[in-house]
C-alpha cells in the first residue's frame, strides 16, 4: 500500500507540473557572451567586448572583435 501511495503521490506532482504540456524552444547558436565586464573573459584578454557590443552580437548584428 505505501508504494501505491509513493507512485500514485508522484504521479499526481508530474502531472500537476507546470512544465507539462508546455511548448519547448531550441536555440542555436551562441547564446553564452562574455563582455568585458565578465572577470573570466577578462583574464582570457577580451577586453575590447563591452556590454553593449556582445547584446549586439547576441542580436545577430555584426561586430568588430
């Protein structure tokens, strides 16, 4: 009885979620920029990128590195 209780309580929680059912979306792409702004890039010499040019990049729109 007590794991009917477990597989019927856990059933109920997945269904109940608000991920279920839900259209997905897949990106391709460079979806992770670092700026100047970033310590990790900023050691890796990119220096040059500020915040304003990678949301550029992001966009799609050509930019000079």
């Amino acid at each position: 009885m007590k794991l009917f209780a477990t597989r019927a309580l856990l059933v109920l929680a997945v269904a109940a979620s608000p991920v279920v059912g839900r259209d997905r979306a897949l990106y391709w792409g460079d979806t992770h920029v670092h700026s100047s702004n970033s310590f990790d890039a900023y050691l890796g010499f990119n220096r040059s990128v500020d915040p304003a040019t990678a949301y550029r990049y992001a966009q799609g729109e050509p930019v000079i590195h």
